[in-house]
C-alpha cells in the first residue's frame, strides 16, 4: 500500500492522477485531461481525449476545436462529455465525479476518488447565485484542493443586485450617453447581461464583435439574454442611452472611438480596489465577480472541512495563514500561468 | 456622511475636470449647511485633526485583524486608508443612525491622542465601507483625489451662479464651515464682511505681446522675474502668503510672516536666495532651488538656512488701510519706491523699471537678458488701476522666444480622460554623440501639448504601426520621427538619465521630414543650461 494521496501528484502545470495517466486543468497538450471549465488557465486545445460537461465541451469546442473535425474530417481530439453528477471510472480504479461549480456555464468541481480517498479540486468556483450557471454543492472530502484568485480578506464582493443599481442608475442619468462595460468575454459578459435582464432592463444590449459568438451558445444552452445587437452594425446615435458588453481589453482601445461618449464601466472582483480601477481608467467600477471572495473561500473551507486544504493559484499566501490560524492543514501548489486579470 | 462618501468615491474614479466640477457643484447645491461647508474643507485639504494621525488608526487595526492578514492587504490595496475601510470588521447591527459631516467633524475635534483609540471605533461602526474610506480620509487628511483650490472655487462659483473671483476673494479670509459664504452665495444674502481678516486679491494678469509693440511714453517696462507669483497680504498684524491660484502657501515660507512691518497688500515674485538671478548681491537662485522648498507643509531649519526665500516686489494693493488699486500704475509705484525704505532689504526688494530709450532698445536689452534667467519683460500701462484678470490693454508679457531642439520620438503613452484612448504623452530623446558613429538616444523630456486633432490622430498611427515593445500603458516606437521642442529652458537635474530637465516642453512643430540622425546631440542641449 503507497502513502496516503500519493496518487494524485502537483505539478507546476497541473495535477496528476498518478494511476490514471491523467491531468486535471494541465497548462499543456496530454493524452487525457479532465478540465474544469472553458477559461483559457484552465482549459486548452490539443489534447488527445478531454473529459468535461458537455457545456464545458462547447465551448472548448468553439474556443480551442476541441471535438471538431480537421480538414481531412478526423477528429484529432476526442470530447467526452460528463453530465452533473456522472461518475466515470479511469483507469487504475479512479473514479471521477463532476459537481457543479457556480463559475461559469459548465463549470465543474471533480471529485476524484480512490483507495477509499477523496479529493475534491474546485477548478474556479462561487457560491453567489448566477443565473447563468448550475448552483455550487459543497462535497465532503480528505483533500480539498482550492483557488484563491481573491484570497485576501479585503475581497467581499457586494451583492450583484447593488451593482446592477449602479449600473442602470448611471445610464438614466446620462440618456444622451452609453456605458460601455467591460467583461470578460466567457462567464461575465453573459451573467451581467443576464442580470440587467432581471433587474427589468429590456432594451437592446449592444456587442463587441468578440462577444457575439460565446453569448450566442449560452443562449443555445438555455440562458436567455434578451435582444443583443452588434455596434459594428450601428451608428452613434443608435447607441445613445445604452449598455454595451466588450472585452476589457477595448475598453481603452480605439475601438471604444466608435461608441457615443461612453462612460467607462469595468464588471470585475478587482474593482474593489479604487486603485486597480484608476489603473485602467475606470469610471464606474462594478464589482461583480465569477470567483468566490474571501467569506467564500473560508466558509467553503469550513463547511467541506477536510483533512487538509491545497491552494492552487491566487492570493494563496493569505489563505494559507488563515488556515494556519484555525490550525488547518494547507499548502501552496503554485499553478502557473493561472492568473485572471481580467476576471 | 453618505453622500460625501458617494462623492468623493466617484472624484476618484473621474478623470474629466468639467464633470469633477459638476459633481462638487451638484453636491454643494444639495446639501444642507453646515456639511456642505466641513465638505469643502476637507475637499481642499483645510481641516487637521492633530489626534489622528495614520498611525492611529493602523493601531486600531491591529487590534483586530491578524497583523499578517493585514500586511499582504496593505500592500496589495497600496493605501492605509483604504485597507482600514475594507477590513474594518462590520458590526453585527449598525445601531444609530448614519453620522453628519459635521457630526463626523465635531466628534473628531473632540478627541485627543487618549481618547482617539476608544471613540473613533464608534464612528466607523456607524458606517460602510466607503463611509469609513471618506471618515478616515477626512481625519487623516491628505484627501489626494486631485482638487485644488481652485477647482473647489470654480465648483461653488458654478453651483451658484456667482463669479469665480469674488469667491476668491472671500474664500481665505473665512474659515469653514464657511456659513458667510454660503450665506451670500446660496442664499443671495450680502458679501460677507471680510475687511478684517487676510484674504487674496485676485492677481491682475497680462496678455502675451504678440507682434504689436508699445510706446515706452506710455507703458513702463520690469523684469519678469521666474520665480512664483505671490500676494504677501497683513491684515491688524496677521500676515498671509497666498499663490497665484489663491492657495495659503504661508506655512512653507514662515520666514516671510513676521517680517512685514505694517497692514499691507503687496504682488511680487518670490525667490530663494542665489547667484543666478540678477547678479551676485543679493541675488536669486535658479527656479529649480526654490522647486526643492514648494509643497512642504513644514520646513527645516537647514532649509530655511540654504534656501532663504524673499519676495520681489512688483505693485501694492493695498498699504497702511489705503486701498489704492484705483490709482494708476505709476502712483501705485511710486508708493511702493517709497515703502521699500521701511521694508527690510533681508526679505524684500523691488523688481526696478528697465529704462530704454525706445522700443528697438529695450528689445535689444531684452534679448541680452537670456544669460540672467529671467524670463522675459512685462510692459504695464503707466495709467493702469489694478484690476483682477487680463484685461486687454493694460499689461503684457513679453517672454523670451523659446528654445528649440530637435528631438526624436521614444516612447508614447495614453493620455487620460478624453484622450485615453490616444498615445498622446510623448518621450523624446538627443543624441549622446555622433549618430553616424554609434551614439544612442538619451531621453531628454516628456510633451503633451502642441499638436492639433488631426496631428494626434496621425502621431497615434504612427506609434501603433511603429511599436517595438510594451510596458503597461507605454509603448516603444521604432526611432523614426523627429520632433521640434519648444522649451522655456533648461536644468540640471539629478534625477534624469540625461542629467536634465527641461521646463514646458511642447512640441512645437512635427518634423515629418526630417531624418532621425539630423536630431539634436545632447551637448547642445547641455550648453542652454542656466542654473
Ligand atoms: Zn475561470
Ligand atoms: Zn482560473
């Protein structure tokens, strides 16, 4: 018999599941990879067979060709899907578990389990509600192994109904106006728009071209957004008095040019620090985030209580010192290249 | 306190001056007295609470968060402030209610370095996180959001419909929460009744000389000195110094404050002693001497002895009670010739008259000025009163041509506000040697300005198809284009690469032209030095 959880091994670029000959969320192309979700720190093209939800799968179907055929009609990567709640069997007697996560559409936390141990890898997660994605379920487990993107204790994300106050009470006050709201294109983007429509926003939302596509299949999965129209399509004038979803990268761009004197709004966790807004010229922060907060993490911690907590990529150091404070074990994985600056 | 929480978190985040200017304006219209005027107060920077300081309150956090917790948020958020707002522990239940400005600012003259640690909890318990951002911003002062004075005074004249000068003119001479001023401003009552106390004058100002020229019968020509503008104002013993824009400087000059002997209003140039300006005797050193004493709210011994400063007098306002701004410039001046005999000479001189025998003269006298500093002539009406603004006609300013230098574009940056999306902030840099034989380019100065629309669209082409590197919101351009600088002049300076630093640098014409290495060598540059 090996050493407890030798069977699942960090690496910089990933986790591996020793007997199975697998990775989870790893940082280059393998054979098999079991992936989270469809962000691009956790999910890429080239693998040989890639196990996720069929949401998931969608979408890395879009983004990376994941499943879809070559030119010659071969499929050089496989999809297999994994429903909520399926329990597939890897090999060397792993079991994996898919439980949703709260990210972003499709989004999963794997349970993984073997020798009578558990280990549960979060991928990114929340515990906010979101209309555009299936709710987080805590999972007891041995080993929990977390993110911690905003693993510092001045992180608390506001309710989302405060936010999207600011956001419409912005756009009534500036009718000759447009706000113009920065949101990463997978998950935010669709959540805001999702949102404006709950809170009884009905006019037409206006796209950067780079949304289009992704609010289309989120759509396709079921989350309606409403009448979405694409600036390139319209003039100035048409814009006036309305909310448009871009990138966070065109905030600043020239293509912001085009738009009729927008106020610059950016939806991010960031956003709760006055200076990361100033940083990027933004004039209405909304701090709206895809990542569970401080309270999040440490009250997930608490309520899956496992034996011992791995931090795999943020503000890890913070979260390790709370565990130590409340005698937990925990340790750093460092992940690289797992960084959401525009989360 | 909510609604000066709201604004000073949307000043922050506002890069625009006009809608900076609404918003104070719409808030001072909007609420009651007496917040609106502790508001302005803390806006420009007046109030001081001497029992809290930022130490304070970093001693009430570590009371109650983890002090390794609190290190990595510090220095992730950057600002004491700041992190204090977002770990402040929220109360189980925010009992009473939401405390006024002015509550907020009775409560915090109350305490004393005792009674600090126990009473300010109390307070930040009443409020959110941005309450207790604008609470501990307020107490500790040092707002840093970015509004002078001035920009205050614009807001109120705005908000009011009043004129910006008489705002000025009342500002200083009152103290917050200001009830006279909003009395006669808001509420359309009488002036407020300032003859009592030290208050600023607005500045009488000149107009640019273009390509007219005076007769010397009827306008008197003086050195226009580089130094600042100030009004050195004493009202029944009290003396002031303000800036140009108003601003209370006296606290950083306080050698300037018990050395005028009578009740007085006097405009000049201040100076810190040296060689460079006017000669040996009694001379003033460089602009960049007297750069190293502006913007300290307290001042060394050692300072006061290196850097001494005196005022440069050019007019009098006011003198002994008589208000003389009525008569005209050259009784003004006589008065002044004749108070400088009561005036000690360790403080105070007096700018003096350039006498020529006629305008081609003193162009000539003019322009064998470059080697003292100064930075050009002012010609005053012989019959002018002293009125505030620019009034065309009565005095001009006749600078010095520029100096110029061809420079080669390194590196661009967004500007801000309606320009962020444009490379608009330019890095240029001379020759360190002969660009045929392998010289490299040293940056020698930043510009901004100069360049129409049109001009800047094509510039931001140009750095966007020319782009060899990125570091944040800079890019590097390949070197390709020249720019011809315009400057006022230039100094040595510790701080740059280049060992120099030039004053109002502007692009004065784009060089689409010309070749990169016909650029000026940077020993060119070196030989306009005057320090
Ligand atoms: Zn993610
Ligand atoms: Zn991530």
């Amino acid at each position: 018999m090996s050493a407890p959880f030798s069977w699942i091994r960090p690496e910089p670029w990933g986790v591996q599941i020793v007997p199975a000959d697998c990775w989870i969320d790893p940082g280059k192309a393998v054979d098999r990879a079991l992936v989270t979700h469809g962000h691009a720190d956790h999910a890429r093209g080239g693998h040989g067979e890639t196990y996720a939800t069929p949401e998931t799968l969608a979408i890395m179907a879009l983004r990376y060709r994941t499943g879809v055929a070559d030119e010659s009609g071969e499929i050089p990567t496989k999809a297999i899907p994994v429903e909520y709640g399926q329990t597939i069997r890897l090999p060397g007697e792993v079991d994996a578990t898919y439980i949703p996560a709260g990210h972003v559409l499709g989004s999963a936390q794997i349970l993984l389990e073997h020798a009578g141990e558990r280990v549960v890898i979060t991928g990114d997660y929340k515990r906010r509600a979101d209309p555009t994605c299936a709710p987080f379920q805590v999972v007891p487990c041995d080993i929990f192994i977390t993110e911690a993107t905003f693993g510092l204790p001045v992180f608390t994300h506001p309710p989302i109904e405060e936010e999207m106050a600011k956001l419409t009470k912005a756009l009534a006050d500036n009718p000759d106006k447009s706000v113009l709201v920065g949101a990463y294109a997978l998950g935010k983007a669709q959540r805001v728009i999702a949102e404006l429509r709950a809170a009884g926003h009905s006019e037409p939302i206006y796209l950067h071209g780079a949304m289009e596509k992704m609010c289309r299949l989120y759509e396709e999965h079921g989350v309606p957004l409403g009448e979405l129209r694409l600036v390139s399509d319209h003039g100035k004038d048409d814009m006036r008095g309305s909310i448009i979803v871009a990138p966070p990268s065109a905030l600043n761009d020239r293509w912001s040019r085009r738009l009729p004197e927008p106020i610059t709004a950016m939806a991010s966790g960031w956003m709760r620090v006055r200076g990361r807004a100033r940083q990027r010229g933004v004039e209405l922060p909304l701090v709206i985030s895809d990542h569970a907060d401080w309270c999040e993490l440490t009250q997930t911690i608490d309520e899956v209580d496992p034996q011992e907590v791995w931090v795999t990529h943020g503000r890890e150091e913070a979260l390790l010192r709370w565990c130590e404070l409340g005698q937990r074990k925990a340790r750093a994985l460092a992940l690289v290249g797992r960084e959401d600056e525009d989360e | 306190m909510e609604e000066f929480a709201a604004l000073l978190d949307t000043l922050v985040y506002t890069t625009s001056r006009n809608r900076k200017l609404a918003m104070i304006a719409e808030y001072l219209r909007e609420t009651p007295d007496p917040d609106r005027g502790w508001a302005l107060a803390a806006l420009t920077g007046e109030l001081d609470f001497p029992a809290v300081k930022s130490s304070t309150i970093r001693n009430l956090m570590k009371d109650r968060v983890d002090p390794v917790l609190w290190t990595l948020s510090r220095d992730f958020v950057g600002d004491t402030a700041e992190t204090a707002s977002l770990l402040w522990p929220e109360p189980e239940a925010r009992d009473g209610e939401v405390p006024s400005v002015a509550q907020v600012v009775d409560q915090l003259s109350a305490l004393n370095r005792n009674t600090a640690p126990k009473e300010l909890p109390k307070v930040l318990d009443r409020l959110d996180a941005n309450g207790r951002f604008a609470l501990i911003k307020l107490a500790t002062g040092g707002m840093r959001i970015g509004i002078s004075a001035r920009l205050a005074k614009t807001a109120f004249a705005q908000a009011f419909d009043v004129s910006v000068e008489e705002v000025e003119e009342y500002w200083h001479a009152l103290e917050a929460p200001y009830p006279e001023l909003f009395a006669w401003g808001a509420d359309g009552g009488d002036p407020p009744d300032v003859s009592n106390r030290p208050r600023f004058r607005p500045f009488m100002l000149a107009h640019p000389l273009e390509d007219t020229e005076v007769d010397l019968g009827e306008y008197a020509a003086e050195w226009k000195w580089d130094g600042i503008r100030v009004q050195l104002v004493r009202v029944a013993g009290e003396t002031r110094l303000y800036s140009r824009s108003g601003d209370d400087i006296s606290a950083t000059f306080p050698e300037l404050l018990d050395v005028l002997p009578m009740d007085a209003v006097l405009d000049g140039e201040l100076l810190v002693r040296g060689a460079s300006q006017g000669g040996e005797e009694g001379g003033a050193a460089s602009f960049n001497a007297l750069q190293q004493r502006l913007g300290r709210k307290t001042v060394s011994k050692k300072i006061l002895k290196e850097a001494p400063a005196f005022v440069r007098l050019y007019d009098a306002l006011l003198i002994e009670g008589d208000d003389i701004r009525e008569q005209p410039w050259s009784k003004r001046r006589a008065a002044l010739e004749a108070l400088m005999a009561k005036l000690p000479d360790s403080h105070f001189d007096i700018s003096a008259v350039v006498e020529a025998d006629d305008f081609k003269h003193l162009a000539e006298i003019r322009e064998g000025a470059r080697e003292d500093a100064i930075e050009g002539l002012m010609l005053k009406r012989r019959d002018s009163p002293y009125i505030a603004g620019r009034k065309v006609g009565l005095w001009y300013k006749w600078k010095h041509d520029p100096l110029l230098i061809d420079a080669v574009l390194m590196y661009a940056q967004r500007g801000s506000g309606k320009r962020s999306s444009f490379y608009s902030d330019y890095t240029f840099g001379c020759w360190d040697g002969d660009p045929d034989g392998g010289a490299e380019l040293l940056p020698v100065g930043k510009a901004y300005s100069g360049f129409t629309d049109a001009e800047l669209k094509k510039l931001d082409r140009l750095v966007r198809q020319t782009t060899l590197n990125r570091f944040g919101p800079v890019r590097e351009v390949e070197r390709t284009l020249v720019f011809e600088v315009a400057f006022d002049s230039v100094h040595t300076s510790k701080r740059h690469k280049s060992g120099l630093a030039m004053r109002f640098p502007r692009i004065h014409r784009i060089r689409w032209d010309k070749p990169v290495h016909e650029a000026d060598r940077i020993e060119s540059l070196r030989a306009l030095i005057r320090d």
